[in-house]
C-alpha cells in the first residue's frame, strides 16, 4: 500500500523535527508526508522545509477540522491516509507499519493507534490516556454499538489511518465542524458496514496540560458536536460515558497513589459537566459569548 503521511500545523517547531525523524525511521516508509499548514508564524516551515515534505499552505482563519484535512487529500497520492497532529511521535520504529496492518482486512477500514503520555504529564492526563487507550487492542463494528456504547465510535486523528477508497466512500471529513470530526468518520465508516481497528502496538507519545478553563472550553464545543450531530447521540449517549469515566478515574488516583489529586479531579469533571450543559443553550447564546465560551473560536467566524 501506498501511504500519505497527512499533517495538519499551526506553529508546530516544538516538536515537529522530532515528529519527521521518527516518521523517517519507519520500517515502513511512507510513500509521502504532507504538510498542511496554517499561516504559522515559527519555524514550521524552515523544518518542513529541511525534510523536503509537500507543503500545503492556508490562512490560519481558513482551518476547519474536516475541510482542511480534506483539503489535504486533493494533494494525497497514497492509497492510504495517515493523520497524525504535530506533536504526536511515534515511539518506535514499527509503529506505521503496526497501524495499517489490519487495512489488508477487506472489512477493516481504518485503525488508530495508542497514546500514552508524555513524562511529565500529571495523573490526570495519565488516566485520560489510560481509559481511553487500553494496552490490548480490538476490531470494532456496529454490533458491538450494545456493549461499547459510544466508545464504538471513539477514534483519533492524532494517529489513525483510513483507506483512501472507503474515505471518499462515506464523503471523507464533515465539512464546518467544530470538533470531532474523527468521530464522525468513523460513524460514517462503522454505517457503511466496515469495522475500525485500534492498534495498542502502535504507539505514539502524546498529551496535554489543559487548565480547568481550557476544559469548559473543549467539553463546550463537544456540546456543540453532539447537538449538531444528533444522529450519533441518538445512537449512543456520551453522558453514560461520562459517569463511567468519574468512576475509575477515582479508582485510578486512589489505587496509584494520587490520593490528593481526587478533589481536583473532581472539579475537573464538573467544570466539564459545566462546559457539556452550557452548549445545550447554543441557540439562544448571541455568537460573541460563544466566542468566549468556545475553544474553537474560529468556528464561529461568519456566524450571527
């Protein structure tokens, strides 16, 4: 298979090099690594330039989750896209090939890889990154929408790969999406009658240090996702996952020793919870306190 290694950037330098190296080093080479960049105003594209990648270059006004990863694949020549975000690295040299293994599946369509956290990632981020990216993988399908709920859908941009034939099967990426664009296609994808594998051997290194604003800000906009895709609530609800997730990350900070990271965590969910109920008042909030309220600003350009 032909691979396009698809990355989407916005003042990436921090660890791009890094990022390119390690996607150098595959065992695997991809056929191509493509660059889409967003007006950045460091030293992307002297590093993209130094790798000798294809570059793509758009206002930093005119990124769209889906649209501009669409915007990608008009340059894509792989039979295969990889998305992978600017800061995801790869931990070894067998992760690419690990990841579209299961695509030789006629019924399998796309797989996603594991994130673990960085060194330095507090146990909060550490459990996210545990619950969400368990160390066995699976083969998901719509039958198994009972037993996983949402979770069937769940699947990550930050390391995925998507046949390029079934990608524009199902209309690749929803157009004007604030976020989760990645649930969506897979949505679309698991409708269509494939299956999605995640693969646990196929690692990258990444996570975040989200402040409590930074939170309401993100679960406001994955509000604002599920109230404009109500399909997909309707199928399974996020809100169960919710309680779920409370649950054993109490379990995870107790059992591990961060017994005093219970009470923040705790304040972590309900600012969450906070941000999740405020969006379901998106239309009747005038758009300059959705501004405010939104971690994707640029979503609501042009809107009244």
């Amino acid at each position: 298979m032909k691979v396009s290694v698809i990355i989407p950037t916005r003042n990436g330098e921090q660890y791009l090099w890094q990022v390119l190296v390690v996607l150098r080093e595959q065992s695997i080479k991809p056929t191509q690594i493509l660059v889409i960049d967003s007006s950045s105003e460091d030293n992307t594209l002297k590093i993209c330039n130094a790798f000798s990648v294809d570059i793509i270059q758009i206002e930093a006004q005119a990124f769209d989750h889906g649209g501009t990863r669409n915007l990608a694949t008009s340059r894509a020549i792989g039979d295969v896209f990889v998305w992978m975000t600017q800061d995801a690295l790869f931990r070894d040299a067998d992760c690419l090939g690990n990841l579209i293994r299961p695509l030789s599946d006629s019924k399998v369509a796309a797989s996603y890889g594991r994130q673990i956290p960085r060194e330095d990632a507090n146990p909060i981020e550490r459990f996210a990154r545990t619950f969400n990216y368990p160390s066995t993988g699976v083969i998901k399908g719509m039958d198994d929408l009972p037993r996983l709920g949402v979770k069937t859908f769940f699947f990550s941009n930050v390391c995925s790969a998507v046949k390029k034939e079934a990608f524009q099967e199902v209309g690749g990426f929803p157009e004007k999406t604030i976020m989760n664009e990645d649930m969506f296609l897979a949505a679309k994808l698991l409708q269509a009658g494939y299956k999605i594998a995640y693969r646990a051997d196929a690692v990258v290194h990444h996570s975040h240090d989200y402040s409590l604003m930074t939170q309401f800000k993100r679960y406001f906009d994955i509000g604002v996702f599920f109230n404009r895709n109500r399909w997909i609530k309707n199928l399974a609800s996020p809100e169960k996952e919710g309680v779920k997730y409370l649950k054993e990350e109490i379990r995870f900070l107790f059992c591990n020793g961060h017994k005093w990271w219970i009470p923040y965590a705790l304040v972590d969910n309900l600012v969450k919870y906070l941000g999740y109920q405020a969006s379901l008042l998106e239309k009747v909030l005038p758009v300059c306190l959705k501004k405010r309220t939104s971690f994707n600003k640029g979503f609501w350009e042009g809107k009244r």
